[in-house]
C-alpha cells in the first residue's frame, strides 16, 4: 500500500502531533501549512492521500480541491467544522472523497485513512474475470475502476465510483442512506450525515441526469435511492 500522506494543516502543533501520530501507525507524512503552495505540492509529490484543512493562509481547502481534483485522482480527506453541513457538502461537491470534523479524534482519523485508502488501492481483480456492468450505453468496470457513457469516460473520484458501483449492482432496488453508508464507510446513518447525498447530486451531474427530475439515479421519498436500469440511450 502506498502510505504518503500529505497533511495541509496550519496550525503547526496540531499538525506535528498529527503527522508523529500517523508516523507511529507506519504512513509516511509530509506537512503543508499555506494554502497557496499546497497545490504544487500536491500535484508534484502525488500522494496517496491528501488530508486537507478548509481555513488555510494563502488559499483556502475549497479553492485548493477544485483546482487539483482535475488532475489528481488520490483520495482528499477534508477538514471540517463541527456540525457545518455547508462545508462538508461543498467539499463533496468539489470532488473530496470524505471529510471528518474538527476537533480530530486520532484513532477517527487513522480509522477513516485505512479505510479509504485499503478502496482506493484494493488490487483489482483478475482481468479475465472483470465484472462489468452495462445498461444501454452506460458500462462500468471493476477492474479497471471506470465508467463511460457511450465512448466518454466519466471522470470519478474514489468514492464516487464505490457508490456508482453500488448502486449499479444492485440497479432496480431501494436502498437507504443507512445501507449504502454502512456499505461505503461501515457507519450507519444519523440523520444528519449529507455525504451520501452530495455524491448523488455530483454522479447525477457527471451523469446527464435531470437534477429536478432524475430518472437515472431516482430518488425514492422516504426510502433512498434506486439506479435505474432504463433511461440509458
């Protein structure tokens, strides 16, 4: 497993006690403490995963996730404020794979970090017996973790193509927030948890779905959300 970590954080304490932690449960850390030059970084070193605070100097984790998520395809891990639905939903919408609130809980952390990590490096399985997935001219691969509509590949982050690829499975079933959370991040759903959502809204984009009347991704009042096995042409 690739285990750099680049940990943008501007607080210095905090970060240093972050970075010794994560060192001890053998990753090795970088640490960027300005907004401004944590870009470059992040698209020269190529980390295997990004640990990204929002209120930074320079620039902040908004700007920097929207700049990079283009051509980066490692897992960004935001830094939110506690209880601030707007940020974690921004930061899911700007393509970040997680986000965990402030105040860090190390072991939190560590927990969530292997856990998106051990998806996002899982080694594919065996090109012979790759498990693909069509409806109409829609196509998406295990093995090569990807998805097209027609010839064009849809551009996806880690988690967007685990829950993409969920929801493909399973195609013409119900399932409910607590499912699919408990599935992709083996929590349940609190009522309050909007990750689930946000990558909705974001797949029902790169998907041409209609956002005021999805007929691909459907959303069931009450229930959850069901991916349809039609309306792909």
């Amino acid at each position: 497993m690739n285990t750099h970590i680049l940990l943008v954080e501007d607080d210095e304490k905090l970060a240093a006690l972050t970075a010794e932690y994560l060192r001890k449960n053998d990753f090795e850390v970088a640490i960027e403490h300005r907004g401004d030059t944590a870009e470059a970084r992040i698209l020269s070193e190529r980390p295997a995963l990004v640990v990204l605070d929002i209120m930074l100097p320079g620039k902040d984790g908004f700007e920097i996730c929207r700049s990079v998520r283009p051509n980066y395809s490692g897992v960004i891990l935001m830094l939110t404020a506690r209880d601030e639905d707007f940020d974690q939903i921004l930061g899911l919408e700007l393509g970040a794979d997680d986000y965990i609130a402030k105040p860090v809980q190390p072991r939190v952390l560590l927990a969530r970090i292997r856990a998106l990590l051990r998806r996002s490096q899982a080694s594919p399985p065996d090109n012979e017996n790759d498990e693909i997935i069509s409806f109409g001219n829609f196509r998406i691969s295990q093995y090569t973790r990807s998805a097209h509509l027609g010839t064009t590949e849809i551009e996806l982050t880690t988690a967007e193509f685990d829950l993409l690829w969920l929801l493909a499975q399973r195609a013409g079933t119900t399932l409910s927030r607590d499912e699919l959370l408990h599935e992709l991040r083996g929590i349940g759903f609190d009522g309050l948890d909007r990750s689930i959502d946000a990558r909705i809204s974001r797949l029902r984009k790169k998907l041409g779905d209609d956002p005021d009347n999805p007929t691909r991704i459907k959303t069931v009042r009450g229930k959850g959300y069901l991916f349809s096995r039609h309306d792909w042409q």
